[in-house]
C-alpha cells in the first residue's frame, strides 16, 4: 500500500471522452485500489463526469477555458493546497500552463505535462519556462513520441522525460472462448483523418464490388467523431452497405475485439495506439500504420502487419490476406498476446507510474 500522505490530480479540460480520459478513469480506480489518494479537475461540461460520480471517484468542476487566466490560476492553487495534493498529471499543454504556475504556488513537488500523441513540442520561449523551469518532467507514452519530443526541443533535459506506456489488463483484454469463423475486419477509435478511416473507406470499397464465394467479409466501425457524416454517405453509396456497421462508442470494447478476425489502424500518427495493443491482448493480430509507435506495438509478419500510411492499396493487401487466412490470423493472434503480456503488463506499468508520482523515479 502507498502512504496517505501521497494525493495525484489529474486535470483535464477536454470535454470528450476520449483515450486519455478512458485511462485517467480506469488509473485513477486502480491507484485508489492500490491506497494512493486521487483526484480529477475537469471542465463543467465533461462528457466523463457521469462515469466520475458512478465510479464514486473524488473529482472538482473547475472551468479551464483561458490559458494561464489568473482566476483559474487562483482557483487551482487554492484547491491542491486544501486537499494536500502532493502530485499533479495535465493532459494537455494547455492544462500544463495553469496547473503549473498553480502548482507551484501551491508548492506541490511533482508536475507533470504528458505528451499523448507523436507531435513535436513548439520551439518557443514559454514552452521553454512551462516545460523546463515549472513542470518537473514530462510523461510520454510511447519511444516515438519520446524521440520526437527530444529532437524538437533539444533544450529540454532528456532525463526530465520518463516513458510510461499504457499497461494492458489482460485479464479483461482476452481472447474469447472459439476464434472467429466470419471474416470479421475493425475498427476502434476517433474519426478523424489521422486514424487512416479514408483509406480504409477505399480499401473497403473493392472488396465490397466483389462477389466473394462463401461468407462476405463484415467490417465494424467502433467510435465517433467529425468523420462520421463522411462515414455514414460512404456506406450508403456501397453495394453493401449492410456489410459495414457504424456502432458509435461502444462499452464493451474486450467483447468487440473478440468477434474480429483483424483489427484496422493505419493511423498518420499515434501516441500509443492504445486500440491496437488491446485487441492484440484478446488475440487479434493489427494491420497498422507504419507510423509513430504502432512498429513498438505491432510486429511485422509476427503479431500483424504494417503498411505505410496513405496508402489504400497496400492496406487493400494486407486486409485480403488475413481476412482469406484465418489459421494465419490465429497465429498472429497468439503471439501479439504475448507480446502484450511481456512488453505491456499493467501491473509493471502501474508501478512505474506510482514511481513518478511519488517522487522515486528509478530513470
């Protein structure tokens, strides 16, 4: 058990509910379970905060709509000296740049700013003062995203940016009882250009034109976003649109990866590529973006394949020849589970992250 003395916020001012707020959730349950004191700072209008009361989580409303704005500052810093709070997580940069200052009034010891998707960190004075003199460290999910970040901001101490990588719980995440007999392909994520979803539109579309002897390949799309409209006029235009299911955000996701025979994310750029690495745990292999840290996730010929992004046809390819070989995807299957279980285990991964919070970082 961690001592009481120990209190971790997490502050987030996305109203969506989204990966990060999907691992704020179920990491702030854990760590309460494991004895640390944790709390939330979201906006007053999160989609989340239905799912903070009913896990019964302790969590405050404060608006975090202007950078830096004193007010808030003010606000912050009055709530982590009352509660005691002894670590700060900031989603965002934006979230970095109140709680900091905040923090820092409120003499809290560790601060720390995450990195959550593969994008360069901005060459400018105040990111410098945010990162280098208030934050104490820097979280980053994946080697890419680490890379990145060090090579875009060589003014940045390398040992004030600690890899955490997303801990898989693998007894949810499992592969289900029998392996798919349907030709099954997915999908799970925002929908958003970056996540590949037009090219999986155009790869779809020649499989949809085919007559395929036997049963007809089914694809299901798990998640929301500013593509759907684009999404839902594409399937209407299909041969077969009943062959495409849009399912919006779905609760079960274990259960969703399980009735697949492959999962799709030929993404531009990720931070982890927390969808890949839990269908791998349930024994999905993953057709994956040859991008950011999908190659850590994903091993090529091993537990999927990787495609170059942008490139429909590639992916055309790849999908033909797990969804035409199950034995093959079955395989796949295993071994990405194992990969998952030695590479991203939750309970190692938690750990590292008590480490942090807690002021004893090994490196």
């Amino acid at each position: 058990m961690i001592p009481h003395r120990h209190h971790l916020c997490f502050v987030d001012s996305l109203r969506s509910f989204g990966g990060a707020e999907v691992w704020f959730l179920d990491t702030a349950r854990r760590l309460t379970a494991r004895g640390l004191k944790v709390s939330i700072i979201t906006q007053p209008d999160a989609a989340w905060l239905p799912r903070l009361r009913d896990a019964g989580l302790p969590h405050a409303v404060i608006p975090l709509r202007c950078d830096g704005a004193p007010w808030t500052i003010r606000k912050l810093a009055r709530y982590f000296r009352r509660r005691e709070v002894t670590a700060i997580i900031a989603n965002r940069t934006k979230d970095l740049k109140a709680c900091a200052v905040a923090g820092r009034l409120a003499r809290v010891p560790v601060i720390l700013g995450t990195r959550e998707s593969d994008f360069p960190l901005k060459n400018k004075r105040y990111y410098r003062w945010y990162f280098n003199r208030l934050a104490t460290g820097l979280l980053v999910n994946s080697e890419a995203t680490r890379r990145t970040v060090l090579a875009s901001a060589p003014w940045l101490d390398e040992r004030r940016v600690h890899l955490l990588y997303k801990g898989i719980d693998t007894d949810r995440f499992r592969p289900g009882a029998s392996f798919p007999l349907a030709p099954v392909a997915g999908f799970a994520g925002q929908f958003i250009a970056r996540k590949g979803l037009r090219e999986i539109m155009v790869a779809w579309n020649a499989l949809d034109r085919e007559l395929r002897p036997g049963a007809r390949p089914v694809l299901r799309l798990a998640g929301d976003g500013p593509l759907r409209g684009e999404v839902e006029r594409w399937r209407a235009g299909l041969r077969h649109p009943d062959r495409v299911e849009i399912l919006g955000f779905v609760e079960d996701m274990p259960d969703f990866y399980r009735s697949l025979r492959v999962l799709l994310m030929p993404s531009f750029a990720e931070g982890f590529g927390l969808a890949a690495a839990e269908a791998q745990a349930c024994g999905v292999p993953v057709i994956a973006g040859r991008a950011s840290s999908l190659p850590e996730l994903v091993e090529h010929g091993r537990t999927g394949l990787l495609v170059f992004p942008g490139d429909p046809a590639a992916l055309e390819a790849a999908l033909r020849s797990l969804l035409d070989d199950p034995d093959r995807c079955r395989r796949m299957g295993a071994a990405g589970r194992k990969l998952v279980r030695e590479k991203f285990d939750l309970q190692t991964c938690l750990d590292r992250l008590v480490e942090l919070v807690t002021n004893r970082p090994k490196g």
